[in-house]
C-alpha cells in the first residue's frame, strides 16, 4: 500500500510541475479558464504513465475486463493501465474509442481487442470538466454490448462532470481534484 500511496505523490507532483499552466485558456467544453492542465505531459512521461498506471488499476474492482477512453486524452492512460495490470498478472485490455468511426476498413468507433458481450468496462479520462467526453466513449461502449458502470478520471476540476455521471448513473472516482493540484501549486511556488 506505501508504494500506491509514493505513486500518488509522485504523480500529483509530476501534474504540479509539468501539466498545471496558468493564464487564460479556452478548454475543450468552450468555457474560459484561468488555468490548463495538459495531462498528456504527464501520462507520456515514462514514471508518470507507470505511477498512473499503478494507481488508477489499484481503484480497479476485480470484475472489470477492461478499460476505455476517448482518443487522444485516455490513450496513454488506458495503454499504462494495461501494461502496469500484466506486470501484476492482472491482464486488462484497453480500449480506445474514436470521436468518429473509422474512416476505412471496418468503420469502427472502437479500437482494441472484442471482448464477450456484457464484459465490464470502466471508461477512463485525463481530465474532466462537463464530462461530455466521457460520457460519449459510454454511450459507444454501451452500443457495442459492453457494460459501463464507472468513470475514473486523473484530475476533476469540479465544473459539473461528477454531476452529469450522477445524473447518468454512473459511479465516479477522481485521482485528484482541482483545489489539491491548486494547493500543492501555491505551496511550492
């Protein structure tokens, strides 16, 4: 438990030094911001996708046969938390869903391996604001058979996702939540 406990450290640390940015932003959901966070800074960075990988299988509950994301933010994600689960002899594949289907071939919205019907999928995200992206990989995850009952996410920034999971009937975890990554900021300036 100590080295999940060093890996959550580390991790907060990594999203303090490289991906927390302030100024002013626009975000994906359109609103403004007075800061950004570019988790991919830190699920690329090779201790940074170990220790995600680490911590978010550790919320993993033993039913679940895989995890999910919306391409471009959930790929390092889901990829470090299928690695890190062989290396527990834990296997759990990734999935990676399209923002459209597959322009050729198969004209597939999911990438990754077919699972059997029902298979229990959490659907991962870098970082949540109006939990709209989320909530597309579910309903394409939901629309091939597989069963959703969860989002995890690396950092909440407290802007009504949670809200929109709950509404849905979705169980929600975050790794981290804005007001820690803000307060850890400030006391290490």
């Amino acid at each position: 438990m100590s080295n999940l406990v060093a890996a959550r450290e580390k991790l907060l640390e990594l999203f303090c030094q490289l991906a927390y940015k302030s100024g002013d932003f626009v975000l994906s959901s359109g609103q403004s911001s007075s800061y950004y966070i570019n988790s991919k800074l830190v699920t690329l960075h090779p201790y940074g996708a170990l220790w995600t990988g680490q911590v978010v299988l550790d919320m993993l509950s033993p039913q679940v046969g895989a995890v999910a994301g919306l391409t471009l933010g959930a790929d390092p994600i889901v990829s470090a938390v299928s690695v890190v689960s062989a290396y527990e002899n834990r296997p759990i594949p990734a999935l990676i869903v399209r923002k459209q289907p597959k322009g050729h071939g198969t004209a597939a919205w999911i990438e990754g391996p077919t699972l059997e019907p029902e298979t229990e999928v959490v659907v991962l995200e870098d970082v949540v604001t109006t939990g709209q992206s989320a909530m597309l990989a579910v309903e394409k995850l939901r629309l091939a058979g597989y069963k959703v009952e969860q989002v995890i996410t690396l950092v909440d920034r407290n802007q009504g996702g949670a809200e929109l999971y709950a509404e849905a009937g979705l169980k929600f975890a975050a790794i981290f939540k804005i007001a820690e990554i803000q307060a850890y900021v400030s006391s290490n300036v």
